[in-house]
C-alpha cells in the first residue's frame, strides 16, 4: 500500500505541474493518464515477482485456485496436529497424492547393458558412452571424450525384455588420428616416429545379456537393484593402405591394439553388475578379458566405481581400472577413472495398473 500511496502521488504531482509545461491542458492529460497505468503495471509486475504465490490467490481467475489450495494446506495441518492418519489406503507409510519421485531407469541401467534408452532420451558421458533413444527399441552411441582420436559411432539394438534382457551393438570407430597425435607428440610405444600411419578402420559387433533382479517386497514394478550383464564383442579392424604398425606396448591402450593398429580381430569377454546403494548412489564394477591376433598379451581388465548425483540428471563417477597383463613398465597397473553424467528427456512411464 505504502508502495501504491507513493507512485499515486507521484502521478498527481506530474499532473499539477503539466500546466507550466506550455502544452494544451488535454495533452497533459493525456500523458498522466498514460504514466498512471504504466506505473500500475510496474506496480503489478513487482508485486508479482516478489509475492507469486500471495498475489496468485488475489487476482481472478486464480482466486478460487489459491483458496482451494489454502484450504487444502489448513486441512492437512489440522489432521497432522490432531495425529489423523495422511498415508494412502495403499501403503500407510506413504503420503496421499501423486509420487515425488523423480527417478529414472537408466540411472542405473548403464549404456554397457542390454536397456534401451527412452525415445529422444538419454546422457552425455566424457569417458563413457554417450546414449540417445532413437526408436522405442534402438539407441545411438557414441564415446564422446574420444572423438577427437577416434571418431566413433554405434547402435545398440534391444530384441528382448523380460527376465533376460537381449540386446545387440554394432558400429565402427577410425583410429587413426589418435595414432597421428601420438607419433607427432613422440609416444614411441604407441606409434613410432619411423612410420606411417595408414587410414585404419574398425567395425565392432557385440552381444550384450542382463538380468535384472527386482525387490519381493513391491507390489508395483519399479526399477531393479541389481543389474547383472555379459558381453561378447568382436572388434575387427583393417588398414586401408600399406601398415607398417607395430602392436601397442602400453595398458589400457595395448589390450585393445589389434583394433587400434588394423591388425585383425579382437575378442573382448565382459561381466559386470550394476547395484542400487542409495536413491542418489549407485556402484558398479565388472571384469573385461581381451584377446587379439595381435596384441603382445592377453590382458584382464578390472574396473570399478561409484555414480553420485549431485541433482536428478547429473552424476559424478571416480572410480579405478586395475590392468593385469604383460604390458608396459609394470604389472599390473593401477589408473584412476572418472566421468561426469548429464541426463536428459523425460524417464519412462510407470507401466498402468495397480499391481
């Protein structure tokens, strides 16, 4: 009111003065007329940002909303002092109304199992792959944080859901920038300084197996806690020129060499389980065998870490990789691992019925 009673008075002197202005007494009028509205409106502007909700429930046509919505909050508060019950008929513990939870499937369906993101859904990874639902049973892949090295590209196929989940990924991915960098940067034991690097191209095809384990304890589907999942992927990779690479002595890097260095086939075996700790805390870890035509060893990878959400779509992941293999200065080898995780689009919706 104090705020009103002043731009009010404001107006009223702009009015007096307008006669010493030397314009004709109907401009004058005219153009208090015109501040008086533009300063009720500045009025209304300021009074609904700073009291939204107050003023919402004043101005037709939401005053019958604010009132019902005022009603309702003194409802629920007499009942909570008076001790009445506020669960649903269903569950006592939970509260009338419809569910907060915020939750989605793919928080701890990773892009490693056999799970479909929803349509125009999915994350950004660095170090992991990237995922965008494409058709309600196909799913883009990418590992974004390696574009520059080797640009990469997959589709991952679901063919069945159930008790087991069965799902196929194929796609290529072309390293030979990533060998370029490394020989002008002098990694010798990636590439050395004497060759050449050829245009060298991969084509993987996987078979990707889950099994989820859902609560006994739910009488509604909900997501599981336990995601356990198998792959078998087959890495072929060619040189489109003459190839005078030789195999990768370092980890990480050397396990996977035969796709790198366009040397033939790879086979890579995996397992690993995703768990459900906390509603904002997820693990996981798993093992990865690889085999090649030519790598200089067979190597066991082992990898494990933790996602943490800091918001509904946003993880943080530290974690570690334990190499074990003869490769490099040491065996095994111990490197740290961590990516960051933006979700986006809607989650699924709750399958329909009661139970």
């Amino acid at each position: 009111m104090i705020i009103i009673q002043f731009f009010e008075n404001l107006t009223l002197l702009y009015s007096s003065a307008s006669p010493q202005t030397g314009y004709p007494k109907s401009v004058s009028f005219q153009n208090t007329m015109l501040m008086q509205r533009l300063v009720w409106i500045i009025v209304l502007i300021l009074a609904t940002l700073a009291f939204p909700c107050e003023l919402e429930s004043q101005i037709w046509p939401f005053r019958k909303k604010g009132q019902a919505e005022r009603a309702s909050r003194d409802l629920e508060r007499r009942q909570k002092e008076s001790g009445q019950n506020q669960g649903n008929a269903f569950n006592p513990l939970q509260p009338m109304g419809s569910s907060r939870n915020i939750d989605r499937e793919d928080h701890i369906w990773s892009s490693e199992t056999a799970y479909i993101s929803n349509l125009y859904s999915g994350n950004i990874s660095i170090t992991t792959p990237s995922r965008l639902g494409v058709h309600r049973q196909l799913e883009l892949q990418s590992m974004l944080g390696a574009l520059y090295w080797s640009p990469n590209l997959m589709i991952k196929k679901r063919w069945h859901s159930g008790n087991w989940w069965w799902a196929t990924r194929h796609g290529g991915y072309f390293p030979s920038n990533g060998l370029t960098w490394a020989k002008d940067k002098g990694h010798h034991s990636i590439a050395d300084t004497t060759v050449r690097v050829p245009q060298i191209i991969t084509f993987k095809n996987e078979l990707i197996v889950s099994k989820p384990f859902f609560s006994d304890y739910s009488c509604v589907t909900g997501h599981p806690y336990l995601i356990i999942s198998a792959g078998l992927s087959f890495d072929y990779s060619t040189a489109l020129s003459d190839n005078d690479l030789i195999p990768i002595n370092e980890h990480l890097l050397g396990a996977r060499s035969t796709a790198l260095t366009g040397q033939g086939l790879l086979v890579i075996a995996r397992i690993r389980a995703d768990a459900r700790i906390l509603t904002d805390l997820t693990v996981e870890g798993g093992f990865k065998y690889f085999t090649g035509q030519n790598n200089l060893s067979n190597v066991l990878e082992h990898h494990a870490n933790i996602n943490y959400f800091l918001a509904s779509n946003f993880s943080i992941s530290p974690g570690y990789i334990l190499s074990f293999g003869d490769l490099g200065a040491s065996n095994p080898a111990l490197f740290p691992f961590f990516d960051i995780t933006w979700y986006f689009g809607q989650k699924p919706r709750r399958p329909t019925g009661l139970f």
